[in-house]
C-alpha cells in the first residue's frame, strides 16, 4: 500500500491559517469578547431587549470564532500524527479517516477564509432582501417566488433568523415582490453578493405551446439599520398610508386596516409591511426597512463619487449578474465569476454556497 503524502497541502493549509489569524487579529478578538462579557453581565442589560440581543449575538459570534480557529490549530497538529499512524501500520481505514479528516479541514478553512474578507463598513450587519418579478408575465411573478423559497431554504440550512415583512401576490402565479430580513452575523456581507438581476431559461408551465420563456427577476440587499446609524427622515419627506392585509386565495385575510405603506417623498422609495399583527408593528418594521434603504442610497451615492474622482468607468457588478437554465439543458452560471453547476434543482433548494463564496473572492479582487 503506498504511503500518504499530504505534506504540501497541509503546508498550504497552515499558511492559509497564519493568513486567517492575521486578518481577524486575536488579540483584538479577546479584547473585545472581554468589553462584551463585561456588558452581558450588567444587572439592567435586558431592560433593553434589541440592544441585549445584540450584544449577546456579538459575544457568541466572537466566541465562535476563536473557538473555530483553535480547533482548526489542533485538529492541524492531530492529521500529523493520524498520517504518521496509517503509514506505519499500512492501514487502509486510519487512511481514509486521514482523508476524510484533510477534507473537513479543508472545506472549514474555505469557510472561514471566506468570512476574513467580510470587512466592508456594513458587512457584519443583518440583511433586508427584496424580490422583484421582472419581464416576462407569469414565468416573471414565478420565478420571483421560487428565488424566495431558495433564498429562505438557504438561511433555514443555516439556521439564520428570518423575518417576512411583505409579501405582494401576483393576480396568476407567483409573486409580484417580497421583503425579508435575514438576521446573521455578516448576513449583509455574504448576501450581498446576490444583488443584481437574474435570469431564468426554461420551458414555460404557462405556455400552452410549451415555449421555451425567459424571464427576470431583481434581488436588492441593504444593511438592516441600527440605532447608532444616523439617517434623519423629517415627518414631511414620507407619506403613511393605510390598508387591509391580504394574502392569494385560501389564506385569511385582515379585517383591520393594519398594513402600512411609507413613501419616501424625496427618492420615491416605497416600503410595505403587512406581516405584522398591528398597524404600530408594521410601521415600525416599514421604517426601519426604509432606513436600511436610505442608508444604502447613501452609501451608493458615496461610492459613486468616489469612483467618480477616480476615473473607474467600469460597470456596476450588480447588473445582470446569473442565469438559471433549465432548458434546452441544466446549468446555473454566476455571469460575474463563471462560477457553474449543472443542478439547478439543488440551486433552487438553497444550496447557493459556491455561488456567495465565488462572488465574494470575486468582489475582493474587483476592489484591489
């Protein structure tokens, strides 16, 4: 039996984790899970529920993280020793549990190598995703609805924290649009990828002559606002308006003017919740979605400047950036980094990994 060899990789490995704890500096990390500890354990810390929350999903985040990164550390040094072992007994078993054990430390460390390059100003926030069915009729509102589903079976494989703010149902099938805020750490950074306009190629269900359809769809992502972001919004720029929850055919429907648009006068920005038991409760998750919005044209606008003073002509990444084909063959292509598979069902289940952790590696290097 041949002996294992993965010396060059493991070396590969260990430098990629010299990178890792460089780029997320330890000293900083236990400097701030000790500010942390010290506010958790304030006797009044619960006498404000969000800022507790918040505090208490940064600690354990934090925790996580240094955790990971001295399994990572030990597990490192154990495959030596589990290699050494299979080599000197001849063992096929002890070898492929050394395999396996170099694959696990592999994928981790693509995960974890992935979250180092979350730095941006908003990266670590919360997420507020909206849906927009585009061209294309019926295949469009559909298509709209089943990004939904993929987007929620991904936080749910996750097990991210999901809130649905609005959901407004097209006359046929599917969805006209939807709003949802995803509540993870980095869960802006990560998702923020996904923003842009996808494309779906299959044979239109709707179409009696059975056609191959091409529709679209829109993704927005903006970073959930917080309470220190300072974003103004004068009682005159914003219209309320006020009206009855409804859902498709089948589903209840409120019989209370409960639900509540705010129109943004100033940048035309439209926000509607209706998910929330109360007119209050909806207004305020609608506001707190307008701000996140505010925030991000802000953000936008700057960003724009500053490529501006810079002479970069070149196009936005978040254009048209995938497409789904289903049909005349299977394949979902990220247009932006090539990044492909040949299953959209299991894309469409939410397994979408390779795709956020492509566009991300891929953002880093467009902004070097």
């Amino acid at each position: 039996m041949a002996e294992l060899d993965l010396s060059t990789e493991l070396q590969q490995l260990r430098s990629t984790l010299g990178d890792i704890r460089h780029v997320i500096d330890l000293g900083k990390l236990e400097t701030d899970i000790a500010a942390l500890k010290e506010k958790a354990g304030a006797s009044d810390l619960w006498d404000n529920p969000d800022q507790a929350q918040k505090v208490t999903s940064a600690l354990s985040h934090k925790q996580a993280l240094v955790k990971k990164v001295a399994d990572l550390t030990s597990r490192l040094d154990d495959i030596d020793v589990l290699i050494e072992m299979a080599n000197t007994e001849q063992d096929a078993s002890v070898q492929t549990e050394a395999k396996a054990e170099f694959a696990s430390l592999r994928a981790i460390m693509a995960e974890l190598e992935i979250q180092t390059l979350l730095n941006g100003e908003f990266d670590e926030r919360a997420a507020v995703i909206t849906i927009r069915s585009g061209a294309g009729g019926d295949d469009a509102t559909d298509f709209a609805e089943m990004l939904l589903r993929m987007y929620l079976r991904y936080a749910e494989k996750h097990k991210f924290s999901v809130q649905v703010l609005d959901t407004s149902y097209a006359e046929g099938a599917g969805i006209k649009s939807a709003t949802f805020e995803v509540d993870a750490p980095y869960a802006f950074g990560t998702l923020s990828v996904e923003a842009g306009t996808h494309r779906l190629v299959r044979m239109s269900p709707f179409n009696a002559a059975g056609k191959r359809q091409t529709s679209f769809a829109a993704v927005e992502v903006v970073p959930l606002i917080e309470q220190t972001d300072v974003i103004e919004v004068p009682d005159a720029d914003i219209r309320i308006d006020v009206f009855r929850s409804s859902g498709p055919g089948g589903q209840s429907v409120n019989t209370t003017d409960s639900a509540v648009r705010i129109t943004h006068l100033p940048t035309g920005t439209v926000v509607s919740c209706q998910n929330e038991k109360s007119q209050i409760q909806n207004k305020a998750a609608a506001m707190r979605v307008l701000q996140s919005r505010l925030l991000e044209i802000k953000r936008r606008e700057e960003e724009a400047k500053k490529k501006s003073i810079a002479g970069d002509v070149k196009a936005s990444w978040g254009e048209q950036m995938r497409s789904y084909v289903m049909a005349p063959y299977q394949m979902v292509k990220d247009l932006r980094t090539d990044y492909e598979v040949n299953n959209p069902s299991a894309v469409f289940d939410g397994d979408i990994d390779g795709f956020i952790a492509a566009g991300i590696r891929w953002r880093k290097q467009a902004q070097n």
